[in-house]
C-alpha cells in the first residue's frame, strides 16, 4: 500500500516536471488541440449540463473551456470542495470573474452563497481533472481522493470524461481499490475510449 502511494507520488512530481519543461507556447497549442476536439466530441455537443473544474498545477487548463460554454448558453457546474465531510457540492455559474471566490483549497470554487446548488443527478457530462491517465481509463489525481469519492455517485449515462496533454499518457497508472476510472480521455493528439 505504501509503495503504491510512494510511486503515485513520483509519478505526480514526473509529470509536474514534464509540463514544466514545455514552453508556454508548447502548453498554448497542446491546450487548443484539446479543447477543439473536446468542443467538436459529440457528448460534450449533445451536453445541456456539464461539470467542469478549476484547473490546479499539472491539469489542462479549463478556463477557456468554461468561458466557450458560458458564451454559447451551456450550463456550466463546477465543484465546491468541503473539507469536512471530505466531497464535492457541485453549483451553476453564469459568470466566471463574479461566481467565483477562493475555496478551502486556496483554489478559486463556486461561491456557494452566490450560486445555484445542482443535484449531481443532473449531469450530462463530467470533465474529471487528472495529472496522469493510462490507456484503460485509470487516473492519477492530486492525491486528496475527492474525485475518487465522487465519480460512482455520478449517474451510469453521465459520460466521465478527462483532459490531458499526451504527455500525460503513461504505460499504466497505479490503481487501488478506492481509485476510479474515467470513460474517455481526450488528448491533444487523439481521442481514448477506455478499452
């Protein structure tokens, strides 16, 4: 168990390293790579709710992503983290620079006094942050297992869909019983269906 969280570790610190090597320029056009295949994928099309998320260090960054769903009218969910009871509250933002506010994170999160709470029943599409994938859908997250916790409360028919520069792609991601996978990764060169 030990060893399996220690090879996380690396490989979480790897791949900190590996997007720290690319240019700015490298990050730009990988990003809109993703994003244009994301936009063009037909669940994310088809989609009337979608939960996205605030990207942390080693993730995609989602920010244009969230203001292209904002400006073509989709209803954007975004998760509200409670340190407490260790889960994710999901809650609709219409404005990206007034709905949010620092969380318990110290990342930027829904204000929850502001903002809309929505049942998780409601989702069409879940994007799920991750810092490394494998081919098979498994995933590597920041380590703090609220991901983990939350995607089997999603419904079976909400796609559970993950961002990713390719380098993000490794042989095979360490996976504990508590670990989830996610259905689809789409990556700046291709598109994953979970084999």
């Amino acid at each position: 168990m030990d060893d399996l969280k220690q090879t996380k570790s690396k490989i979480r610190k790897d791949m900190i390293t590996i997007l720290e090597s690319l240019s700015e320029n490298e990050i730009a056009l990988k990003t809109r790579k993703i994003e244009n295949r994301l936009f063009d994928f037909a669940n994310f099309v088809e989609a009337n709710i979608t939960m996205l998320y605030i990207s942390c260090p080693g993730e995609v960054s989602s920010r244009n992503i969230i203001t292209y769903c904002l400006d073509h009218r989709k209803i954007i969910v975004l998760p509200a983290f409670d340190p407490q009871k260790f889960r994710i509250r999901l809650f609709k933002i219409d404005n990206i620079e007034k709905d949010l506010k620092p969380g318990s994170r110290g990342m930027l999160e829904p204000d929850t006094a502001r903002c809309k709470s929505v049942p998780v029943e409601c989702l069409d599409i879940a994007i799920i942050p991750g810092i490394a994938f494998d081919e098979k859908g498994g995933r590597i997250g920041s380590g703090e297992g609220y991901y983990d916790r939350f995607i089997p409360k999603l419904p079976i028919t909400t796609r559970k869909v993950s961002i990713a520069f390719e380098d993000q792609i490794i042989p095979q991601a360490p996976m504990e019983s508590h670990d989830k996978h996610v259905d689809i990764i789409i990556t700046n060169e291709r598109t994953i269906y979970k084999i």
